[in-house]
C-alpha cells in the first residue's frame, strides 16, 4: 500500500493574528506524523502549485482573474466572511488546491493507492464566485472537476465530514450530477447556505447540536455506504474535517477520537472494493492542535495500511 502525503511548508506564510485558521494546524500534523512514525509509511514529494486553469475548472474565470491579480502589499485584508487575505494567501490556496489534484492524479495513474493532503487554507465553502468561511479555492472540487476532464472517469463522489456544511461544493456540483456529494454535518450552523438542498446527486445528513459520535455513525450507515455504492463512483475524495470534534469549541457536535478512526477505516474499506482503493484525502476544518496531532496520524495510518 502507497500513500502519498502532500504538504508545504509555504502554507504558513497564511496567518491573521488570533484566527482559528492558523499555520499551528498543520505544522501539528506533520510534527505528529514524525512523532508516531508515521511519516515513514507516507510518499512525500514536492507540491505543485494550481494553475490558473485548473481553478478556473470551477470558479468563474472573472473571479480567479480578480483575487489572484489582487496585491495586498504588507496588509492584511478581509474580502469575504470570515476571509482574510495577506500576501502570502494566494500562494498558500493554490498550493493547496494544486496538491488536491496532484494527489488525485498519482492516485488515477495508478502511482499510488490513495493519498492525503495536510493543507491549508480550507476550500469547501469556496462558491463558484465568491471566498467565504476561510477558504479561496474549493480544492476538492478542482480534483473532481479534474479527475472529470479524464476519459477513464465517469462519476466521482464527494463525501465531506467537517462540522460546518459544504456549500461550496454544492454550488459548484448542483447542476453535474456525475459529482455526488455527501455532507455531514452540524445543522442550523454556519454558512447557512444549501442547508436543505438535496437532489438525486446531493445527500445532506445534518445532526442536531450535542449529537455524539453514536449519531454520526448512525446517519453514516443509514444513508451513505448504500448510496455512494449505487452511485458507481470511480473516485472518492474525502473532505476530512476535524471539527466536530468534542474538543474542538468551533462546534457543538461531540465526537471523538475513535469515531474518526472508524469512519476513515469504514471507509477505506468500502473503497477497495467501491473505487479499487482510489481515495484522496483533503484536510478541511479542525481548530485544536491536541486534536490534530492524536487523530490525523491514525488517519494517515490507516490509508496506508499501517493501522
């Protein structure tokens, strides 16, 4: 088994003084992979920056010609909720977005069997045309739209497990219905946008505030193994959240550990036989380094059939 990990040290240079998305994040993770030795069971190349192309596979060409002309000097600006943007930013989201679909393509060559890509900015909320909720670019929605643009791929599946919903993949994907997209997540909480938007390829599993990780294994089962398996995809890719954690105060939802590690295994599981192992794996949310550091290096692990 052959997992590629993808990082850069370059995503530090996005930082805004006293805002939960911070470089900590992932420099934790890799410190932890090295501490556990996890590192050693990883492929780890250089990372390939996104071209102006491959965001425009899913954003309106206008708005990546806008943000990525955007100078913000030595500043640090916010263009969209809860969206800062420095000098550093637009590297750092195209570094992230370019290791999303340079993991999906290690992973359809058949270089690899799967991949993980600790990097940061997040990309979920990216919309069509607009940078909310910390991220510029949805980067798992490049990687789809990408692995798309190949002839040996029909469908891919997008299953999202941060805390907060993932309206923009929605946004993107609405009207494609070769993109399914599951997202769990915390309902009635932010952005507050394609909450209740649910067609054939769109399958929302919201969980109340306070719900454990009982509930989300629950809903997981109810509704997910069975309808990803009919969907036929021939890729998934994994927006890993970590958010929901009962440690993490950015939520009101309480998993922990242990769910995080049945689900990845659950998952790599169905998708042996589902994708023939194809999966990439996209950091998204999660706010505690403690967190961080205890539940991502079983996640790496288990992708690399280590755990």
């Amino acid at each position: 088994m052959t997992t590629l990990f993808l990082t850069d040290e370059l995503h530090a240079g996005h930082q805004m003084d006293g805002h939960p998305e911070r470089p900590r994040r992932v420099q934790r993770i890799v410190e932890s992979l090295m501490e556990t030795g996890v590192i050693g069971d990883l492929e780890v190349p250089a990372t390939a920056e996104a071209t102006l192309d491959d965001l425009k596979l899913v954003h309106a060409p206008a708005y990546v010609d806008e943000i990525c002309a955007f100078d913000p000097g030595e500043a640090t600006y916010m263009i969209g909720n809860d969206t800062y943007l420095n000098s550093s930013s637009l590297r750092a989201a195209r570094l992230a977005a370019g290791a999303a679909r340079q993991a999906t393509d290690a992973v359809l060559d058949g270089s690899v069997d799967n991949a993980f890509c600790a990097v940061r900015p997040p990309g979920h909320h990216a919309e069509v045309a607009a940078p909310m909720g910390f991220c510029f670019f949805n980067s798992v929605a490049i990687a789809a739209a990408a692995a798309l643009s190949r002839p040996d791929v029909e469908r891919v599946a997008i299953l999202d497990i941060d805390v907060h919903h993932c309206n923009g993949t929605v946004d993107i994907f609405k009207d494609r219905p070769e993109v399914l997209v599951c997202s769990s997540f915390q309902d009635n909480f932010y952005p507050g946008r394609y909450l209740d938007y649910e067609n054939d390829h769109v399958l929302n599993t919201p969980l109340a505030a306070g719900s454990t990780g009982a509930d989300f294994r629950q809903g997981i089962e109810a509704r997910w193994w069975q309808r990803i398996d009919a969907f036929n995809a021939d890729l998934i890719l994994l927006s890993a959240g970590f958010d929901a954690h009962l440690e993490d105060d950015i939520s009101a939802l309480r998993l922990g550990d242990e769910d995080y590690a049945w689900f990845i295994r659950e998952l790599r599981a169905f998708a042996a036989t589902a994708t023939d192992g194809r999966l990439v794996s996209v950091l998204e949310g999660g706010y505690s380094e403690d967190v961080l550091g205890r539940v991502v290096p079983d996640h790496a692990a288990v992708l690399a059939g280590a755990a």
